[in-house]
C-alpha cells in the first residue's frame, strides 16, 4: 500500500421513483451468494434524505436493541483523542438503510483512497466489468510500434508473446532490422492534478500514460516499456536499430498482434487490494474515453460525478475530486457518500456490475492487502476479533485517514460504514488502529 494513498439522499422502500429515476436504474438484479464475507441479499428501492450530524442522535428513537449497543459503543470509541477534532463518520444497515450512529456524516474530508471506490463504480459502469484493454503492434516503413491501450496489467510475459509474433512475422519478410517505436497518443502529455505535489512522482506514482509494463513506477512507462519489448524482440534473433522512441502509428501501418488484458473486474480488484494509484489513475481515462470524454483528470472526473448522481442517485452535495486515486488534497468527499457509493454495491440490483468492488475490499487480517497483518491492521484489543469479519477500502494521505467498508453485525445483518479523519495530530498508526476499532464494533467486537 502506498504510503500516501489513498450528503447522499438515502433510497428508501415506501417511495415511488420518478419515471426518469426508474429508467436510470434499469439494470438487471443478480443473486447474491450467501458466503461469509459476500454482499447483502437485499437493498431498499428509492432513498430520502436523512441527516444525522452527531454522535448524540445514534441512540436515538427507531434503532433496535442491537443496534443502539453498536451506537453506544461508538459513541464511547468515537471519543478517542487520536481522531481528533476533524472527523466524519456513518454507520448504514444496508437492508433498510436507517442510519444506526452517524458524526458530523455531511461533513466533506480528504477522503485518501476512498476516493477509488467512485472510480471503480464510474469504470465498472461505463465501461463493464468484462471489459479488456488491448496493447498492439503494427509494422511499417521498417519500424515496429508498440500501441498503449491503457492496460495496467501488461507484464514482460505478454511483451515475450507479441515479440514472438512480431519477429516471426520480421524473419518472413526478409528483413535485417527494425526500429522500435512506443505510441502512447491514447492519453495526453502527463500532468500533475490539483492537489498533487510534485514529489508524488518519486514514490507513490508515474505520470500517467497509455502503456507500461510489469506496473513499474517510472518517469516514463512507455519508453521503458519500448525496452522490454525491444530486448524480447533481440532475444528472438531480430536486430533493432537504434534506440526506442516515441511516435505515432500511422494508419497505414499493418497489424502484426495484439494483447488482450484481463477483464477490467480484475483490474478493479487489485486495484482496491493493493490500492494501486497507477490504476486508478489509468482506469480513470479509459472510463473517460469509453463515455466520449477527453483522456484527463477533467474528463474522468466528471464521468464519476454523472454516473454517481445521475446513474444511482447519489448526492454530489460537498463531493469534489480531482483525480481518479484519492492521492489529490483538494478532494473532499463526506463519510455519508462515500458510504451511499458502497451501499450500491450491496443492492442486488447492481451486483453483477459491482461485484468486483465486493470482491475487491481488502478483508481485516488478509495478507497482501492493505488491511494485512503486514500493515499493523487488526492487531489491537479493540479489533482483533474481527480479523475476517471486516473488508473496507483504506486510505492514507498525510493529514487523512480513512477506512470504509461492510460488515455483518451481530443481528446477522450487514452493515456499511465509512469513517474518515483529517488533521489529527495523534501518530497515524494510533489513529488507524482506532478506525479499526470502530469496524470491529460496528461488526459487533467489544473487548
């Protein structure tokens, strides 16, 4: 996990939607696997506005005995000084979704990596989850192009795959050398986004472009990526001339192969997994692209925001991005949206779209995530015993905290809860493990 990453209406049963709402949710229901850590069975139809703004109000009339033990607890956890002044916080059941506690809920934070959560749903839903990138090559006037498709997931085993095609095709023509050339005229010259310090190219991600391999941070993964495919070209026997450099293919050129990535699902997974900046970034404009948009932090931005409030209904109150991976200090997002954008994934009307944002939380104590034992997740007495009984979306920037995910409370019910935490002057590490904390109550934990 990188170091640095990183009020909604509520659709409830009893109101009718509008017409023009009825056919923005024309999506067709999937069943729900009844597995430990899977999505609730069922989600409320069509949502009023609630607002709740205090810890105060969590206990208060309509909340079942269960459910006002977990307010109460939180009430308690929630005044531990490592989260400071600046905190927003929700807890949803998501079969109803009466709020049980919420904190300062409306109040927008720099959400970190929960801004990823919109990005996955903005992509899976433009774009579909059985969608694939395609890297190409083509050949003319003695030159090889290597085509950027915006595939994060290409590795120097796939780059062996067109060298072989494209040498075989080389040695058949009769040829003594070629040139290589990268084309990655898919996205625009790099550029840093609002809120991006310009140290956030050494270590947390590359400028982004259309092609790269192995997921390598770089200043440039194209021409690096040109390398790679270069050196499996020479260790097929073709002599390449010169240097790798960059161009545009022409459209005369001819098609020697092409590489199809893994389904966006699974770029998707990994990317909430590991919370992966270089995906979100990528996946935020080939989201853009597939809706007609320009390849920039503008254009896919905005993607988000019309998919999020025109698509499922949710409130673009407060809500302000700049990029795609949360790494931006001029995002702001409240805890009750970020919670609204997870709640979709729990409607079985959404579930075969969003399944892989389900699949994709990291779950407490699961090594190789960002919630890993590797990480100091999960590892206090106030949250041990929910190891396994949490998956959320972390998100770090300096200065912000955040965690938001679901859980099955201990009424067998699944709960959504986001909590976010800005400024707190407490070590960072004591400030997650009190995030931790609170999921674990919301599942039902209370040492």
């Amino acid at each position: 996990m990188s170091s640095a990453t990183s009020s909604t209406g509520r659709h409830r049963k009893a109101k009718p939607m509008s017409l023009a709402v009825r056919r923005a949710f024309i999506v067709a229901a999937v069943p729900v696997t009844g597995a430990l850590l899977s999505a609730p069975s069922a989600l409320a139809a069509d949502k009023s506005t609630k607002t709740t703004t205090t810890a105060q109000s969590a206990a208060a009339d309509g909340l079942d005995p269960a459910e006002r033990r977990i307010a109460e607890n939180l009430n308690t956890r929630a005044q531990n000084p490592s989260l400071g002044d600046t905190f927003s916080g929700i807890v949803l059941d998501s079969a109803s979704d009466k709020v049980i506690w919420g904190h300062d809920a409306d109040t927008a934070l720099m959400p970190a990596s929960n801004a990823k959560l919109a990005t996955a749903t903005a992509a899976l839903t433009v774009l579909g989850p059985e969608h694939r990138f395609t890297t190409r090559v083509v050949y003319g006037d003695g030159t090889l192009t290597l085509i950027g498709g915006g595939d994060r997931m290409l590795t120097t085993a796939d780059l062996t795959e067109l060298a072989k095609t494209a040498a075989a095709g080389v040695k058949l023509g009769g040829l003594g050398s070629v040139k290589v050339r990268v084309d990655d005229s898919l996205f625009p010259e790099p550029t840093l986004a609002t809120g991006w310090n310009d140290s956030y190219y050494d270590d947390q991600v590359s400028p982004v472009r259309s092609l790269v391999v192995d997921g390598k941070l770089s200043a440039d993964t194209s021409i690096d990526a040109g390398k790679v495919f270069a050196q499996q070209l020479a260790d097929q026997g073709v002599t390449v001339d010169g240097e790798v450099t960059r161009g545009t293919a022409s459209a005369t050129d001819v098609p020697v192969g092409q590489h199809l990535s893994p389904k966006l699902s699974e770029t998707i997974k990994k990317m909430l997994k590991t919370s992966d900046n270089d995906i979100a970034e990528t996946v935020l404009r080939m989201t853009a692209l597939g809706a007609g948009r320009p390849a920039t932090y503008e254009g896919g931005t905005a993607v988000v925001r019309d998919v999020l409030s025109h698509r499922y209904g949710v409130s673009m109150t407060n809500f302000e991005i700049h990029d795609g991976s949360g790494l931006s200090r001029a995002d702001r997002i409240p805890a009750r949206t970020v919670a609204d954008i997870l709640d979709l994934v729990t409607d079985p009307r959404y579930r075969g779209l969003l399944r892989s944002i389900d699949e994709g939380l990291p779950v407490a104590g699961e090594a190789g995530s960002t919630l890993g034992p590797e990480w100091g997740r999960f590892d206090t007495p106030d949250s041990q015993c929910a190891v396994n009984q949490v998956k959320a979306k972390t998100g770090t920037l300096t200065g912000a905290i955040a965690l938001s995910g679901l859980t099955k409370a201990e009424d067998g019910r699944w709960k959504v809860f986001s909590f976010i935490e800005n400024q707190s002057s407490a070590d960072p590490a004591a400030t997650k493990d009190t995030l931790d904390g609170l999921a674990a109550t919301v599942n039902g934990c209370w040492a």
